[in-house]
C-alpha cells in the first residue's frame, strides 16, 4: 500500500501527461518554455489572484517573498511552532528572528491569540521589529485567515500565507493562496499538486511584488536576458515540470479534489469513536494533504504506527519535534510558550492519503486501527 499513490495517479493520467513530457522534449523547450506561462495563468485563474509566479521549489517560494518584503537582521517574524521546518528557516536565512506561537489543538493552525500575544511580547520588549506573520495550511485545510488578516492590519504587520499543504482548500468562496499579501506554495511530488520533482509558486495581487519575484527568480533581470537589475539567484520552474502540472491540475479541479475528500469522509465516518479525526471548521474546506489522526500520547502513536507497519499499512509522524526545539534555533528566546504543539508532536500519526485510496483499503486499516485501539 501506498502512503500516496502516485503511481496509480500516473496510470490513470499516463496518456496526458506521457503526450505533455512529449511535446517539450519534441520542441526542445526545456527552460521557461511556454507551458510555464501557460500554467502560471492557469494557477492564477483558479485561486483568484492576479499574479502566479513559478519557480524552482517551495522553499524559494517563501524565501523569495521574504527578499521582496525586504526581511532582514532586527526584523521579527512570527511562524507557527507546529510546521514544517522550512517555515521558520527561510526567516533566518535572510539574518531575520522567527518567532514561535502556537496553533489551535482543533486545526493544528495558528492560533490567532498566540500569536498575538507573541506580537504584544515582542513590541513590549522593544529589541525586535514585527514585520510579517507566517500562517500555515497545515494538512489541507486553510489557516483562520479572517481573524489572521485583522490581526495583521491592526498591528500593521505583512501577513504570508504558506500554502505548501493547502492548495485547493477553502474558506467560504475563497481559495487557498488567496490570502494575506502574498502566499507559497510546494509542487513537491507528494502534495496536494504535485509534480515529479521539486517547484514551487508564489501568488499575489501586488504588480510591484510579482515585477521583483519574476526579476529576482532570473538572477535579478531586467529587461532581457544579460541586463541584471539586482542580485538575485536561479530558481525557476522547468517546462517538463509544468507540462506536468497542466496535466495534474485539470484532474486535481476535475476529481481529484472531490474524490480525496470523500476518502476524509469514509475515514470519519468508521474512526470518528475509535480515536481524534481530523475536524474540518463550518465554511472550510481542506484539500486533504495529509489524514492526521490523534492518540492519547506518544506511547501509544508510536505502539500504533508500529502495529500498522507490520501489517504492511504506511504511516507518517508530522511532525515528531516542535520549531522551537530543533537544534538550528537552539539560542531563540521563547516569547511564547507552546503547549498545544508539544502535545501534538507526542500524538499525531498521519495515514495513506490519497485519491486513489480505495474503500477496501480504507476499511483495512481502520479495522486495524480499531484492533489495535480496542484491545
């Protein structure tokens, strides 16, 4: 079994994207060829935003929106303790202070009242300039951007949605990476859309900030090829990369978003007494980039997640240690204590995910599950 099935995605889609890889290599357009333009305009047209603009990974999406923001040493961003850990790295990479709040124990989401006291804390304390806000689309579902998008204007701060995890989900008529002044989001192989490779997008409304992303993705360029306008580096997406995602995102809005929902729900409906299933907020909708389950404590998720594995059934611990605790931040200072998320990184096992999953395989490994929890 497969914790997500892209081999089966591939057959199903084998003919479309076997003719798309064809046609770049018969056109020998590798580089910023025109299906990169093609899906750029694509991708806009589907989350609602003026700008789409591609390039080589999900990293360089949100490192690319901290260079445009102009994130520098003396700046404090606020990031979520519960996430992946390229959230907080991209802050320091450009010499800024992340700054760690906690999420809701419900979303896994940031918590808008941690966060703001995290917010208070730093202006009290007078050493660091609040700068921008980081909410991440954990798992699907779209961070509370109502309450995040008050918070930033009322304390004048730049609000990015990192949306690696939650391209396709909703809040009401709006769709993920939609939100604050800018969103990034990940085309890694196992996301939500995925390629087969790394590449990555960022999304705005912003002319000013979508000329610099196009400018600094290129090694800074200007008008044409050898006029470089500032110091930039090379991170653009590669035309067999978009050929692909063309493909993927025509199934993704087609079926592919549907289908992974009803496999959340046929999830729900056997596990929902057994143990804590994911909850989806009234008016949001997930994209379902993982199925993340809860145990009562680490003992038991790890008793678990071995029990399936010996059973042949795949699963995933997101993620087993809080931001504030991994080794490159060792020196922070905690301006926010972070309880939900250590309980979380004690509790939670993700489960095979997928479209493709099928009702036969779900009910084995809920049945397993149910074995294992009602011994």
């Amino acid at each position: 079994m497969q914790f997500r099935d892209l081999k089966t995605q591939y057959q199903v889609l084998k003919d479309e994207i076997d003719a798309a890889i064809f046609s770049v290599i018969n056109d020998c357009n590798f580089i910023s060829g025109r299906q990169v333009e093609e899906l750029e305009k694509k991708l806009a047209d589907y989350v609602g935003v003026k700008h789409c603009i591609t390039c080589g990974n999900g990293t360089d999406a949100l490192t690319m929106v901290m260079m445009a923001w102009n994130v520098r040493e003396g700046d404090a961003v606020f990031v979520p303790d519960f996430t992946f850990f390229a959230s907080g790295e991209v802050v320091a990479f450009e010499n800024a202070t992340p700054v760690f709040y906690d999420v809701n124990p419900v979303t896994f989401n940031a918590d808008p009242d941690s966060l703001e006291r995290a917010i208070i804390a730093v202006q009290k304390e007078g050493r660091l300039n609040p700068k921008a806000i980081v909410a991440v689309d954990l798992f699907g579902q779209p961070a509370d951007f109502i309450r995040l998008e008050e918070l930033a204007r009322k304390y004048n701060l730049l609000l990015l949605e990192d949306g690696a995890q939650g391209f396709g989900g909703k809040i009401g008529e709006r769709t993920a990476c939609s939100f604050g002044d800018a969103a990034a989001t990940s085309f890694f192989p196992a996301k939500p859309l995925g390629c087969y490779g790394d590449g990555g997008a960022v999304f705005t409304n912003d002319d000013t900030t979508a000329e610099y992303l196009r400018s600094v993705r290129i090694h800074g360029k200007g008008d044409f090829k050898y006029d470089n306008v500032r110091i930039g580096w090379n991170s653009r997406l590669d035309t067999l990369q978009a050929a692909i995602l063309k493909v993927k995102l025509n199934a993704f809005i087609k079926n592919e978003l549907a289908a992974v929902n009803k496999v959340a729900d046929a999830y729900k409906d056997v596990l929902d007494n057994i143990v804590k299933t994911p909850i989806v907020l009234d008016g949001f909708y997930s994209s379902w980039a993982q199925y993340t389950i809860q145990l009562s404590d680490r003992e038991e998720r790890d008793g678990l997640q071995s029990f399936l594995k010996e059973n042949g059934i795949p699963s995933m611990v997101y993620y087993p240690k809080p931001m504030h605790l991994q080794t490159a931040f060792n020196g922070l200072k905690e301006y926010e204590l972070c309880p939900v998320t250590e309980k979380l990184c004690d509790t939670v096992l993700s489960l095979p995910m997928h479209p493709y999953l099928d009702k036969e395989d779900i009910y084995k490994i809920c049945d397993l599950i149910k074995k294992f929890c009602c011994k």
